[in-house]
C-alpha cells in the first residue's frame, strides 16, 4: 500500500525535541523526519501496548537475527550474531565506549566536519579531540592523509570516531578509501570506533560497505555502531546495536555498556526494531524515493534562485551541505539572522568542525509542501541578509 509522505504531521505540543519552537517557526535542522514511521512499526508498537504491562524486557535471539538478515539482504554483508549487543543508542554508546577503551587525556582523532555530538562524547569524559581536517576543494571533499596520519601517530592517540556514511557532508566512503584508513590504525595501533547510524539512508545510486567488512585484521581493530533509528526515525525508541568481532574487546565494550547502564531496552525498542528490518524494508525503498524528489527540488531551487549558495554533492543522509562562504564566513551568524527573520531553523555548520564555519546544515526529510515553506522563508531571509551586508 502506498505511503502518503505529503501527510502533514502536527507534532507540536507533545514535548518534539524538534518541534517545541515557537509558532512561527520551521525546524530543519535536527536529523529527525517529518514522517510517520513504517507501518509495520506502528502495528508492532499497538500490539506491545495492547498487553498492558511495561516491565523490564530482554533482548531475544531474535532481536539480533534481524539485524543479521537486513545487513545480508542490503549490504551484502553477515554479521555474526554473537557478536552483537544490544544498547539504547548510538550516542550513549559511543560515550560509554569512549569511557572504556581509551583513557583520561587521551587523544581521539575526529575528520572534520562531522557530527558535532562526537566532540562531546570525547570531550566531556576529559578526553582530547585531534582533529584531521579534510580537504576541500571544487565543492568536494577528501581525506588529508598525510595529516591523518601525522595524528594517528602521535603515541598519545588511542581512537578514531569515523563516521561512515559521513556527517555532515553526506559521503559514503568507498572500499579503498575505507582500508586505507583501517590499515593506518592498524599499524598505529588505533582502534576504530565507526558510527554507520545512516547507512540505510545511502542514495540509491551509491553503495554502502561496512568498516568491518574491509579485512577479517580492520574488523578485529573495529567497533561498530548501528541502529534504525535514523532511516525509520525511531530515535524516541532508544535502540541501537554494538557490533564487536574481536572477542576481547566485546567483553570490554559488553562490561562497558552495561557499567553505564546503557544495555537494557525500553517496553518498545525490540519490537520497533524488529518490525522496522523484518517488514520495513518497502517502506523504507518509498521513503528513499520521496527524499530524491526532495533533494532535487532543493537542489534545483537554490541552482535557480541562489546560484551564490553551492549545495555539496551527497551519497548519503536526508542532510543537504550548504556552502555559503560566497555571503558569509560565519554561518553562526546566517543561522541566527534566518531564524529570527524569516523562522527558518537550520544547523549553523560551526558545531561540525572544520571548514563548518562557511556551511549551513539542512533537514529535507519533510513533506514536499514544508520544504517549499522553507525554501520560500530561506531565499527571502538570504536576499534581506545580502541587502543588510551592503548597507
């Protein structure tokens, strides 16, 4: 049965980390969609709630066997199921992982930009951020391996966060560019925390391979993290899944999460999960389709009406990159001025690191009329700013 992703959903006043702004605001900014989830979820969820008992809950085999078979089916690729563990969420992992494998004042090496929730998790555990900045030119991006190494060198550095597919910029790494990074943590002795939560949301033209599956010597160097939570927008559910070949860093990272008290699921995220990769997966193919002719209509937009504003070419995310060093080095600024002229809120690229300072970051996962209603409020918002400048 068809979706109906034109459905406006009204999801103020129930407490929307998104969507608790004020009445005349657009929220675009936090990797969160506008769409009812899978209906399969949905029947999953009604089903739970229809027990009427919200105790504690177990993670079933099951649970585990699903992910096995959605990353087959999708990707090609067969994670053993003992050597996954189930927690509430990317980020409490990547924190609680950071707690465990590394140690106070190490260093962690971050490429940059990339998701600014990184920083956080290194820094307030008392760690050190080493950033490897990428290169950019032509509107594309790339990896500065000479920098890159010069840091994973450095004896003080015990971690690299990767994140594949990237964000911001919307990158899916390709294989050579994956062993390469594997092999100079490999012979650093580094070990790779990769965070792959969008991966299910890589375009349809582009093709997704896991860190872990480059070599059986990267895997064993390799925690990853995934979870549904992003292509599905499941992320109130808390769910996400650990995925650690080397037997002796599971028990570590297992030890870890459970320490922190990050490895018991809510009455509702098996459930969810399950649902989502068992029966989700036409859902997602209609989701994917609709967020293409999402992306053209930005890209088309700002080609037209914006030329000065250069969109990077993604692979991967609901996450358009906009590049605005043509009217301003300080996209803070930009932010801040859209949102309190026109109500447009995105994510000022500083956050990100890098050369994030010229970018702003757009949510287009939304049905197509509230992504006209942003575009309208954002040229008429870029158009008063340039007028500002000159005067």
């Amino acid at each position: 049965m068809p979706v109906d992703f034109d459905q406006l959903i009204d999801r103020r006043q129930n407490n929307s980390y998104k969507w608790d702004i004020a009445e005349n605001e657009l929220p675009m900014w936090v990797a969160d969609m506008d769409f009812e989830t899978a209906p399969a979820v949905t029947k999953a969820l009604e089903k739970r709630i229809s027990q009427g008992a919200f105790g504690y809950n177990t993670v079933p085999p099951e649970f585990f066997e699903s992910i096995q078979n959605w990353w087959w089916k999708k990707h090609q690729f067969k994670p053993a199921t003992d050597a996954m563990m189930f927690c509430t969420g990317v980020v409490p992992a990547i924190s609680s992982i950071v707690r465990k494998m590394t140690k106070v004042d190490d260093q962690i090496v971050l490429i940059t930009p990339v998701y600014n929730i990184f920083f956080n998790s290194i820094l307030n555990n008392q760690r050190q951020v080493l950033a490897s900045e990428m290169t950019y030119q032509d509107g594309r991006y790339g990896i500065d391996y000479l920098d890159l190494e010069k840091k994973l060198v450095d004896p003080k550095t015990t971690m690299l966060i990767f994140c594949n597919p990237h964000n911001p910029i919307g990158k899916v790494w390709d294989k050579s560019t994956l062993a390469k990074i594997g092999e100079l943590c490999l012979l650093n002795d580094v070990l790779i925390l990769s965070d792959e939560i969008h991966c299910d949301l890589t375009h349809p033209e582009f093709s997704y391979t896991p860190m872990a599956a480059i070599s059986k010597e990267i895997a064993q160097q390799t925690i990853t993290c995934w979870a549904p939570t992003k292509a599905f927008n499941l992320a109130g559910l808390q769910t996400s899944v650990i995925y650690v070949q080397n037997p002796e860093l599971f028990q570590l990272v297992h030890r870890g999460i459970n320490t922190d008290e990050v490895a018991e699921p809510n009455t509702f995220a098996i459930q969810a999960a399950m649902a989502a990769f068992d029966e989700g997966g036409d859902w997602l193919e209609e989701l994917k389709r609709y967020l293409t002719g999402n992306r053209r209509s930005l890209n088309q937009f700002i080609h037209d009406k914006l030329p000065e504003i250069k969109i990077i070419s993604s692979e991967a995310t609901y996450l358009a990159w906009l590049d605005c060093s043509r009217i301003t080095n300080d996209s803070k600024m930009l932010a801040d001025f859209l949102r309190k002229e026109t109500g447009l809120i995105l994510s000022a690229g500083d956050i990100f690191g890098g050369n994030g300072r010229q970018f702003l970051r757009w949510n287009y996962a939304c049905p197509q009329i509230r992504l006209a209603d942003g575009l309208d409020r954002f040229y008429q918002g870029i158009e008063k700013f340039k007028q500002n400048s000159l005067s």
